[in-house]
C-alpha cells in the first residue's frame, strides 16, 4: 500500500507545481480533494482483494478460448494442404464439425463468479474486431462455398451413398489411364493415347453419365436435401478427369443417339427435294387433263366441217 501512496502524493505535488503560485486557492483545494479521493478509492479495493494485475478471462472462458483456437489452427491446416487437388469435404469434415462444438461451447458457457462473467460476452463481443466471430463466419463461408453438404449425409457424419459411388469410378478412371499410358510400347508417339480411349471408354463413360445424374438429382435437391452445385470436390473431380480426357488424351466420347440423330437430319434435309418434285409431277398431269380436251374438241369441230362441205 505505501507505494500506492507515495504515488498518490507526487502526483499531488505535480498538480501543485503546474497550477503554480498564480493559482487560486480554490483551486489547490479542490486538487488535493479529489486526489485525496482517489486514495481513499484505492485502498477499499486493495481491501476488498483485488490484484494488481487483473486477470481479462476466468479460467473456463480462458480455456474454451484456447480449444477455439487450436480448432481453427486444425481447420486451417486441413484446408491448405486439401486445396489441390481439391478434397475439402472428404478430409475437413471431422475439424469443421468440432470447431462448430467448440464455438457452441462459448456461445453458451458462463463463467464460474457471475453472470457478468459470462465467457459469450467476454470473448465475442468485448471488442470491435471480434477476432473469435470473424474467424468463424470465414470457416462458414468457405464451407458453404464449397457446398460441402451436398457431399454428405443429412447428419454431416459421412460422404453420401452416390458420392462414394462417384469417387470409387474416379479413382477406376484414373487407374486405367495409368495403367494403359504405362502398357504403351516405346513405338508409339507421344501424343498417340488410342489404347487409352479405347480401353477406358467404359469407365469414363460410366463417370460421366453419373456425374450427369448427380447434377439433374441435386437441381431437385437430392440425397443431402441442398439445391444447389455439387461439392467441390466431386466437381474438381470431373473437370481434372474430363481435361485428362479430352485435352490431353484427345478421346471423344461417341453419342449414343447418332443414328437417330442421322435419320432425322437425313428426312429434313431430303423434305425439299420430295416437296418439289411432287408438286412438279402433279403440275405436268394437270396440264395433260386441261389439254387433252381442247385436242379432241378441236379434232371433232374439223370433222362436222369436212362433212358439211363434202
């Protein structure tokens, strides 16, 4: 406590010697009142046990805050070495889904003295930045950018059934094209990839058509009940995949409706030709009907002529 006063007392002398001997006598009065004041103030709460140095967190809210920020320190590494290629949902899950229980755990807790206390308050919304609210609305951004529900169950405890179907032809399409490029004998050129379009047709074929399926279920809102793009990493997925495909193998993939493609264009395009050529057939024969009475009219007329006059 004596430094406490001793403190106090130059602080008086400072007053003093800056109000100088100019100054009022009211004035150096009302000083030395309210330093006198606040000394008085001081030593009730030095009686009342209150350290020197105050501590900003109870130990409940100091530990919560400690769990939040191992959390996103685990998120955030998983994000980074997942972000090529891209396997967010399928490796981030279990961290984001414990970083959403550690940010409950302080939105709901309460400190151990008082209500005044609580750790919501003391961690959330003591001051502008809010550095706990930022870093959670960025991992809820992302999440819901990369529309990682539509990968997952209802229940966010795993991958859906059709995104496990997806990744297993996947990985089966990239399988085959390692394993045909590595049967290629050294003959063959570089950019010469035949064995490959033609041995993993099928398998691209199947990906393909589901990726397709996925696409037409998730605008209806499929298994994981969002409407919205397909995850990105079932998306990363099919655009590595079709550029391996069709850019680098140069495979196309035949369409399956060609010949009723064919057929049509062949009867639109020969539509004309049959239009005009019977409309001219049926123009000819008509002239013929009109014609072939005035020949025999005329033949008759030059009959009664020769009669009349024979």
């Amino acid at each position: 406590m004596a430094p406490l006063r001793c403190l106090m007392r130059l602080l008086l002398l400072v007053l003093v010697f800056a109000l100088g001997p100019a100054a009022g006598l009211r004035r150096r009065l009302l000083a030395l009142q309210s330093l006198v004041e606040a000394e008085e103030l001081a030593e009730e709460l030095w009686g009342a046990g209150l350290p020197g140095d105050l501590p900003e967190l109870e130990p409940e809210c100091r530990r919560l805050l400690a769990a939040f920020a191992e959390g996103s320190a685990a998120l955030t590494d998983c994000l980074g070495r997942r972000a090529r290629p891209v396997r967010l949902c399928q490796a981030c899950n279990l961290q984001y889904r414990h970083l959403l229980a550690q940010y409950g755990n302080i939105a709901r807790a309460v400190g151990n003295s008082s209500e005044s206390h609580n750790c919501a308050k003391s961690i959330l919304t003591s001051d502008r930045l809010q550095i706990v609210v930022t870093l959670s609305e960025f991992f809820n951004e992302t999440w819901e950018a990369a529309n990682c529900a539509n990968c997952l169950k209802n229940s966010s405890e795993g991958l859906s059934n059709s995104t496990v179907v997806f990744l297993d032809l996947f990985n089966k399409s990239l399988t085959c094209f390692e394993h045909n490029l590595q049967g290629q004998t050294i003959y063959v050129s570089p950019n010469n990839y035949t064995e490959v379009c033609k041995n993993c047709n099928e398998t691209y074929r199947m990906l393909n058509d589901l990726y397709n399926n996925l696409q037409r279920m998730n605008s209806q809102g499929g298994e994981s009940g969002h409407s919205a793009h397909l995850c990105i990493d079932v998306e990363d997925a099919m655009n590595i995949t079709r550029k391996l495909w069709s850019r680098t193998f140069n495979c196309s993939l035949p369409c399956s409706d060609t010949v009723p493609v064919i057929a049509v264009s062949s009867f639109i395009l020969f539509l004309p030709i049959v239009f005009y050529l019977s409309s001219f057939l049926h123009s000819k024969q008509k002239k013929r009907i009109l014609i072939l009475p005035k020949r025999i009219q005329s033949n008759a007329s030059l009959v009664n002529i020769q009669e009349k006059y024979s």
